[in-house]
C-alpha cells in the first residue's frame, strides 16, 4: 500500500491564523493526508474554528476535501454565489476562487461589482482526495473534558474560556463534545505510531531536548514504540531523536530527510507546534512525510493578528499574545 504524503499537525491551540498558513501550505505541497496530535484548543482565540477544520480534514476515511471546490462526493455543488469581491463561495460558505476574476459557469458570467447566483449541471474540475487521517487527543481536550486544576493559572482560564466558548454555539456544540470525547490518546498506521505527548505516556509526558542525557527515560520511551517511528508534540519544540542516542533540531524549513535506517535506529519526531512554537521561532511548525521522507516546515503567519485576537478576549491573559511574537 502506498503511503500518501502527510502532514502532521501539533497544538495549534486556537490560532486561526497560523492553522490557516499551515493548510494552504500543505495544501500546495500536494498532502494527500491530515494527522493532528492534539491540542487543538488552550492558550489561543479561536478554538472552534481549529476543531472546525480538524473534524473536516482529520477523518479517518477517504474522502474528497472538504475545502476543495467541489462537494464530498466529487460532483459540482448546485448553486455557486459569486459575490462583489469576486469571490465565489459554495453552500457551505467557503469560499472556492478568490482570484478577483470572473468565473464561467456555463456561460453565466460573474464579475466584480456584482452579485450573480448560478445553479449549474456542468462539471467541475476533479476535487482534491484525501486519504483517511486521525486526530488524538491532547492534554488540553483532556482538561476540557475533565479537569483543568493540575494547569497553572494562565492555562487553566484559557482552558475555562474555551470551555464556555464552545458552548457558544448551541447547533455545534454538542458535535464538538462527541468528537473531542471520542479522541484516542495514541494510534498508529503502518509505519509510524502517533501520540500527543510520548509513547510511553501518550497524552502528558514530555519530550525535550534535554532528555536525551536521561538515558534511562529514553530507554523507556523507546521500549513502548509500536512502530519503528513515533509522531509526537506537546513540548512545542520540534527535534528528531535517534534511539542510538543522537538527535537533531531543524533551525527551520529542512529536507526533505531520508529515514531508511528505522530498522536498526529507530526515531521519535516532535513536529512542533502549528499555534504556540516554544523554541524560540515565532514562525509556526509542522512535519510531511510520505513514508520514507521527512521534512520540518516553518513558515511565517500573521502573529500580530493572532495576539490582538487573544486581547480581544478578557478572559485570556495578555501574556498568552506577548508570547507568540517570541516563541516562548
């Protein structure tokens, strides 16, 4: 079976606009298949859009792409708006062109300055297929599920926030609930195995740089690997760590790596982080890997945006914003 080039997405705890980079990226790199690690919410202002796009994408069946131009089962929408921007947007409210151009439908011409709504039996172009993915469950869905009293005080109100912001929405509410409730806290596919946190302790356990001079821990970590190779994030720092003792920290967009000796050395890959980097970056972070090649991807987003977001909201603490413009 081939194994689809996947991106594999870590905490992106509520940051809309750096999860919005990180799509349209992956989606240009030509990623057939979604992974999240967890954490999708906590810290940041706008959780119900990440669980949006997770329960869109993350899905553990093939599937048409939800944000391609065309609907789910691969046949042209009914009706397309194309509204004054020159945007045209589809049932669903996602906007499919945003070239400012004007698009033909048959015929039915829409331009700038207008409003033109067009019901169309014509075919569209073939919409992307996405492969089957997953999504795991992070220690902030457990706090929201939970309890939230072992996080420190700047955490734990983010945690009660989000908790009140998801019950915002009534009509989605309850499918936010089920979906975060039935996340597992590890998983695996053929090649690689997936947790939050570490594989001995899928949701909570960290794994940082430093450990690899606790050789013990290390030991123990690679003891509960399922796979040759293990996806974790939690600590927000991205790095490769060999089971021979030796790692690597990528200082941005690098590889793609050849990982062709998992046999005889096996791997635990943090990705990093899409919404909160903690490595000193501020630009965001997340993996591909097409099962035999790796690649770390950091890429810039509009930070200011994000933290006027989190200041917008009384309930989250300012410090929550000044982070993110030092990635720390």
């Amino acid at each position: 079976m081939p194994y689809h080039l996947t991106a594999i997405l870590s905490d992106l705890h509520g940051n809309r606009p750096a999860l919005e980079v990180a799509l349209a990226d992956a989606r240009v790199r030509g990623v057939k298949r979604f992974v999240c690690l967890g954490d999708m919410v906590g810290y940041g202002a706008e959780p119900r859009f990440c669980l949006d796009a997770v329960m869109r994408l993350c899905v553990p069946a093939p599937r048409w792409d939800p944000l391609s131009p065309s609907a789910d089962d691969g046949h042209a929408p009914t009706k397309i708006v194309i509204d004054r921007s020159g945007a045209a947007i589809d049932q669903s409210g996602l906007a499919i062109d945003q070239t400012g151009v004007a698009i033909d439908v048959d015929g039915v011409e829409g331009r700038n300055g207008e409003d033109t709504t067009v019901a169309f039996p014509v075919p569209k172009p073939t919409p992307d297929r996405l492969e089957g993915g997953l999504c795991l469950k992070g220690n902030h869905e457990e706090a929201l599920l939970y309890s939230a009293d072992d996080f420190n005080p700047k955490a734990r109100a983010a945690i009660e926030w989000t908790r009140d912001e998801i019950n915002r929405d009534p009509e989605r509410s309850e499918a936010y609930w089920d979906f975060l409730g039935g996340l597992k806290a590890s998983d695996c596919d053929d090649l690689a195995m997936f947790a939050h946190g570490s594989p001995r302790e899928p949701v909570r356990e960290y794994v940082l740089p430093r450990d690899v001079r606790d050789t013990q821990k290390m030991r123990a970590l690679f003891a509960h690997l399922e796979r040759p190779l293990c996806f974790i994030g939690h600590s927000h720092v991205p790095a490769v760590y060999f089971e021979d003792g030796s790692y690597f920290m990528p200082k941005g967009t690098e590889g793609p790596f050849l990982l062709d000796e998992l046999a005889s050395n096996r791997a635990i890959i943090n990705v990093g982080s899409v919404g909160q980097p903690r490595d000193g970056d501020p630009r965001l972070s997340y993996a591909l890997f097409d099962g035999k090649e790796l690649t770390f991807v950091r890429l810039e987003y509009d930070v200011e945006a994000a933290a006027a977001a989190i200041r917008a909201v009384s309930e989250l603490p300012d410090y929550l914003a000044e982070r993110l413009a030092v990635g720390r």
